[in-house]
C-alpha cells in the first residue's frame, strides 16, 4: 500500500502527468505501456483480417486473437469456446437480453443500468414479469424471488458490495432459473473463477482491466446458447448461406459477426498477462489495504459520510461518498482543481440512488497504480474543503 503495486512510470499517463492522484479506475482503468506497445507492434507487424485470408499475416493475426481468446478463458477458468468477445460488457448483457427468452425476469436494485435497462425493456416488450430484487443498507442482495432469468452484479460499481455469487448461483439453480453475472468490477480487481461460481453467463470489459477500450467479454456456460437465435447477422458467424437460408456457426462465433475487435484483443492478452504476474489475489490483497485506510482516512472528516459495506473484506476498492451540503459534482470540481480525479453523480445506477434516498455520490475507487499517497492526498483535499 506504500507503494503502487505496478509502478507507475510503467503508465505513459503518469509520466505525462506526475502530480495526477487517479482515483477513477471503476470508470476506466489507466493503460500500461505493455498493453500500448503490443497494440501498435502488432498493427506494425501482423496486422490483417481474420478467419478469412489464406495468407500467412492473416493466419497470424487469427492466432493471435485466438490467442487471446484462450487467455481470457484461462483468466475466469472457462473453455476458449465459452468466451465471446463484444464492444463492451453493455454489449455482452444487451445481447442476452435479446437472445435470451425466460418467462420472468428478476433484477437487482443495485445494477448498473447496462445490467438493469436491456432486461426492463425486453420485459415490457414481451409482456413478461419482472421483479426488482431490493438490498439492504450495505448492498446485499435480500430474498431472491422466483424468476426464469436473474441479473446481478458481482461487485456494486457504487457501493463496492460484494455478493456471494456462489450462494446465489446455487439458489438460482434450485429455482430452475439462469444466472446473468455482471462481473465488470469483479474480474479486474482478483481471482473470479466461472466454474467455482457456477454461474451461466457473466459479462466483463477490458477497458477497466488495463486493456483498450471497445471489447468486452460475454462467458456463456458451453452448449447453453446451442438454441438460442443470433444477435448481429453478417460475416463470419455462418456455417452456409443460400437463397433457400443460413446455417450459423455454433457459439462463440455465431456471436462475433462481422470484423470483430482485432487489435483490441491483442491488448485486453498483454493486460492479462500484466495482471497475472502482477497475482490476481495481490491485486486484491492491495486494494482492501488501500480501501480500508481511505475509510479510515475520511471517516473521520467533519461532514462527510460513505455508503457500503463497513468491513474492507466485503468491499471492492470503491468509496462512494457524501460532504454534507455539497453536490458530488461540486466536491469532484473541488478535487480537480487539486489534480485529484474521481467520479460524481449516479455512476449510471440511479435506481440505487433512488434506493438509498439520495441523488447522487462522488466516488473514488481504486487500482495497481494508487498506493497510500493517493488517499491522502484525497483526505487532506476533503479535510480542507470542511474549513473553506
Ligand atoms: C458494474 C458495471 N457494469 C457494467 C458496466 C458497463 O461497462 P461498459 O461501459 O464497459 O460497457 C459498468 C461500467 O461502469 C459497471 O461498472
């Protein structure tokens, strides 16, 4: 916690702003210079379409993205054909919430709404019923109801609350229902193991993990999409087509139509391999640290209170908080002036916001590269904003 746990001069975005304490790695992560260099090696040297050309560059570039493919699996322990690559993981979930047909639906209050609006909407249109699972004061998920399909978070992006997704996954078996994950705060920050978990789906992005921006990732437990219909229709995810009709590919590819993200792949591969010498269980042991001395730190700070779990080993590294008689946005403007980045507002989870009687939050969370100098620089910013 003295120090990051990946230094930061290896962030081409720290050299260039030294004095940047960035606390907004739930929004999106910084970029390593790793994740950089590959990107640009391999559109310098091997860069061509895949699947497709018989010659040599493109029978690399295809294995460099197959590549990638087989390490993101390896990453949640999945098989590579249980690993479906999207623009993002709103992409990954809104796919589901137009393949997938249950009977009923059951969200959580807490979602992001890229994990609450596709399945309200779809509800709505196919004049199913939806239930909202509440939570109590710190994030967790109360009674689950009876539904065919549940959506649910593995880590608040506002609370930072960690569910057992385990448990959950158990009774949503018992009840005979499918199990969407939305684990976009939980495979970043440590060890998110599918099989362990026993989940059906679970969605990612690889912007928040150190990778590029524009590919995501959907896990689909294998064989359980089979009869399920295609979302985009195009290049690539066809086995034949004719004037008489198509035969599509099987999963992963019959979701992947079109060019998919190429490069994009290749740097989410140099993000993993970054993280995983880095450990995925130091990158966790580094953030609880990190979250438990920014409670500690701003705890005691006249006026300010945060919301979540009390207890750092129910947490992610994410403090959502407020200064009493301030906007979020107001306390964020505050903070940039200072050089301090963090995040204010709803964080696209207003029905949480709504549960909790507020409108909104400024929030810090945190990554590899913030050590304790970060918090206190956080600390000593709010304690003067208090004696303005
Ligand atoms: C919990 C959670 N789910 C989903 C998303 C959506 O991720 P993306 O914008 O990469 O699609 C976010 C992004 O903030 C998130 O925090």
């Amino acid at each position: 916690m003295d120090k990051p746990l990946i230094p930061k001069d290896e962030f081409p975005i720290f050299r260039n702003n030294p004095s940047l304490n960035f606390l907004d790695s739930a929004a999106s992560s910084q970029k390593p210079e790793s994740v950089i260099n590959a990107m640009d090696e391999f559109y310098s040297t091997t860069y061509a379409n895949i699947h497709r050309g018989m010659y040599k560059l493109s029978e690399q570039s295809t294995n460099l993205y197959e590549k990638a493919r087989e390490k993101v699996a390896k990453l949640i322990n999945a098989k590579p054909n249980e690993i479906i690559f999207t623009k993002s993981a709103t992409e990954s979930l809104n796919l589901l919430a137009y393949v997938l047909e249950p009977k009923s639906y059951a969200v959580s209050v807490m979602e992001h709404h890229s994990n609450f609006v596709p399945w309200q909407f779809m509800a709505k249109a196919r004049k199913k019923p939806i239930s909202y699972i509440d939570i109590d004061d710190e994030g967790f998920f109360r009674k689950l109801p009876k539904a065919g399909l549940y959506a649910l978070s593995a880590a608040s992006n506002v609370l930072g609350t960690i569910n057992n997704i385990h448990g959950l996954c158990d009774e949503i078996r018992d009840n005979k229902g499918i199990s969407v994950i939305d684990a976009t705060q939980a495979v970043p920050h440590g060890k998110f193991d599918v099989k362990k978990e026993g989940c059906d789906f679970t969605a990612f992005s690889s912007h928040k993990m150190l990778g590029p921006t524009g590919i995501g990732v959907l896990y689909a437990k294998e064989g359980i999409l089979d009869n399920a219909k295609p979302f985009l229709f195009g290049g690539d995810m066809i086995k034949s087509v004719s004037v008489e009709g198509t035969e599509f590919s099987d999963a992963p590819y019959k979701y992947e139509a079109g060019t998919p993200p190429i490069a994009e792949a290749i740097g989410l591969s140099a993000a993993i391999d970054l993280l995983e010498k880095t450990g995925m269980e130091n990158i966790r042991n580094h953030e609880m640290a990190l979250t438990k001395y920014a409670m500690e730190s701003i705890e005691n700070i006249k006026n300010i209170s945060y919301y979540g779990p009390k207890d750092p080993r129910k947490k992610a590294g994410v403090i959502s908080f407020n200064v009493s008689g301030m906007h979020a946005n107001d306390v964020a403007y505050f903070l940039s002036a200072k050089n301090i980045a963090i995040r204010s507002g709803h964080h696209c989870a207003m029905p949480l916001h709504r549960r909790l009687n507020i409108t909104g939050t400024a929030r810090a969370s945190f990554y590899v590269y913030n050590d304790k100098s970060d918090i206190d620089a956080l600390a000593d910013a709010l304690g003067k904003l208090n004696f303005r």
